[in-house]
C-alpha cells in the first residue's frame, strides 16, 4: 500500500505542475532612436521590417498570423488637432472593420491630443482586435496598437493594455 500512495502522491503533484498557468511574459523597454517614442514589449517578440515608412512593428517569435503585432506609426499631423482629423490618421492605418470605443484621454494637454481606441479589423485574413492610443502634437501624431487574433482577445487583451499603458511619443510638437 505505501507504493500505491506514493505513486498516487506523485502524480497528484504531476498533474498540479501541468495544471498551472504559463506565467505571464517578461517585458523589456524599448526606445526608438528615429521617432523618440518609448514603450515595454514582451521579451522576445522581434522587431519586424514594417510595411510602410513611419511604421515600427514587433511579433511574438514564430508568429504564424498576421493578426497579432505591436505597431506604431509616425505620421504627420494633418487636418489641426481634432478628433476627427485624429481618427481619419487612426483608421487611414490599418484595415479596420469597426470601432468600440474611441475616447479622448486625461493627459490631453493644450500642446498634444490623446486618444485611447478599440478597434477590430483582419490580416492575412485573420480577424483581430486591439487597443491602441493616439498623440497629437502639431508637427507629428504618433499611433501604438496592439492586436491579437479575435479568438484569443479575452487573454490578450490585459497583455496589449500593459503594452499601450507604457507607450510614451516622442517629440511631436514642433519642426
């Protein structure tokens, strides 16, 4: 009998290491040394040639779909400091589908917009949602965007608002 309960102790404690979740990823700092902007990746996602200039994007290593990056985007500002002008650079973005929120944020300053977003949209044929945040200045607008696959957006949505709550810009104010 006391092989049977010590066979069973060990595989009751097999079975509660298997049953704990993966612990979340570390993240690292980031800073763009062209754009000035600053923001905490998780370790080991890789910085990816982007589609577009003005454009930096990161993905988790091996990513098979398109629907899961960190982009951020350096534009000029157009159209004044508004919300409208804010949003036609926002959705002029990426392939966006819709919107569930689009709100102005509290650091909004006489000098900068701040726009919080979530939005949905597909790559690759992969639909994804993401949260995203939007600076203003007068010479440049700034974009952060996390996405994730839509079927995995419940988990990753806490990942992707860590992500974009450390999104600092760079200079956007002047020439």
């Amino acid at each position: 009998m006391t092989r049977s309960l010590l066979l069973a102790l060990c595989l009751a404690g097999i079975a509660a290491g298997c049953s704990r979740p993966a612990p979340a990823p570390a993240f690292v700092d980031y800073r763009d040394a062209e754009a000035g902007f600053s923001l905490r990746h998780p370790a080991g996602w890789q910085r990816q040639s982007a589609s577009g200039a003005g454009e930096v994007r990161f993905v988790p290593p091996g990513a098979e779909s398109r629907a899961e990056f960190l982009a951020v985007f350096t534009v000029p500002s157009e159209g004044g400091r508004n919300e409208s002008s804010i949003r036609r650079i926002v959705f002029a973005l990426l392939p966006i589908h819709g919107v569930s929120g689009f709100q102005q944020d509290p650091r909004t300053t006489e000098e900068m917009l701040w726009f919080k977003f979530e939005v949905t949209g597909s790559s690759g044929g992969v639909e994804w949602a993401s949260v995203g945040l939007a600076a203003a200045g007068a010479a440049r607008t700034q974009v952060a965007v996390c996405a994730k696959p839509l079927a995995r957006w419940r988990d990753g949505q806490r990942q992707c608002d860590e992500i974009i709550r450390s999104f600092r810009p760079g200079p956007i104010g002047g020439p």
